[in-house]
C-alpha cells in the first residue's frame, strides 16, 4: 500500500548544488515527489521538528545547522515510503553509511548529513505539518495512488 513521508534536503545540500542529484536517486527509485519547496527553517520549526532530541548534547548544533540556510522540504510517495526514504539515505552517520546510499555517497559528518527523513509513518505526518497546512496535508493524502 502506498503511503507519504516527509523529507528535507539540509542546507549544505543546497548550498553544495546537490538538490538535482538527490531528487533523481528518489525519482529513480520509483518514488514520486508529490510536494516539493525550498524553504528557510526558523528555530521556532526546527525545535518542533527535532523535540524528541531536545535536551541532547547535540540540539543545538543540529538546530543552528538546519537555520543555517534554505533547505528542500519534500513530500515522498510511495509503497512504504518512509522505510524506502530510509533505506535510500542510510545510517545517520556518513561515515558508517554504505556507500551507494545518500549518506554514504554525499554526507560529511553527523551534523551535515544532507538529508532528513520520518522514522515513522506517525511522524511523518507530523513532521508535514509543521510545513505544510492542514488542507495540504489531508489533500496529499488523499492524492495517494
Ligand atoms: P536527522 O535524520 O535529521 O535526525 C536527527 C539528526 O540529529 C540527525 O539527522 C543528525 O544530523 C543529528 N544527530 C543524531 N545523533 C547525533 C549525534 N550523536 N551527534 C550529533 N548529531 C546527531
């Protein structure tokens, strides 16, 4: 059965000119993007977007890093999406991803690991509505094949 994820492309992937390269490894995989927009994050969103993280060593970094530059919102469709986009970015770590997945081709370190996808259908959805609206969202939805 078909489903949508959320996806964002980080921004020393736009800043790097990899935006093109990306979208066709998604596209070429077969998934669709049904909703696409280069947006600048304010801190407001990113802490929303990051709240399971609040309080680690990290949040912070991770919060200036992804309000450091405009980066690509998508909305991913596909059968499984969220576990295809996971499959296709790899580990969290570029230097531990395979090679031939996003992270591990294109990924710097933990922090500038050029691309975000849900873990979870549920946060998906919350994860668009951060960005997107709520018609938006219900109609991304109902759009799905
Ligand atoms: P992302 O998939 O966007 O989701 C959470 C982000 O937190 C993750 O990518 C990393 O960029 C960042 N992150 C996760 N673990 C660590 C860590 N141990 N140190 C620094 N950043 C981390």
């Amino acid at each position: 059965m078909a489903e949508i994820t959320f996806v964002f492309l980080k921004p020393e992937a736009v800043r790097r000119g990899l935006m093109g390269e990306i979208i066709a490894r998604i596209e070429r995989k077969g998934l669709r993007i049904r909703a696409m927009r280069l947006h600048r994050m304010s801190r407001e969103e990113a802490e929303r977007l990051y709240d399971v993280h609040r309080g680690k060593e990290f949040f912070d970094r991770l919060v200036r890093h992804v309000t450091s530059g405009p980066v690509l919102l998508m909305v991913v469709e596909g059968p499984r999406a969220v576990e295809a986009m996971r499959k296709l970015i790899g580990a969290t770590d570029p230097v531990k991803a395979q090679p031939g997945t996003i992270r591990g081709d294109y990924g710097l370190d933990i922090t500038q690991n050029v691309i975000h996808a849900a873990d979870s259908p549920e946060r998906a959805v919350k994860e668009m509505r951060i960005f997107f609206t709520e018609e938006e969202v219900k109609a991304l939805w109902e759009g799905v094949e």
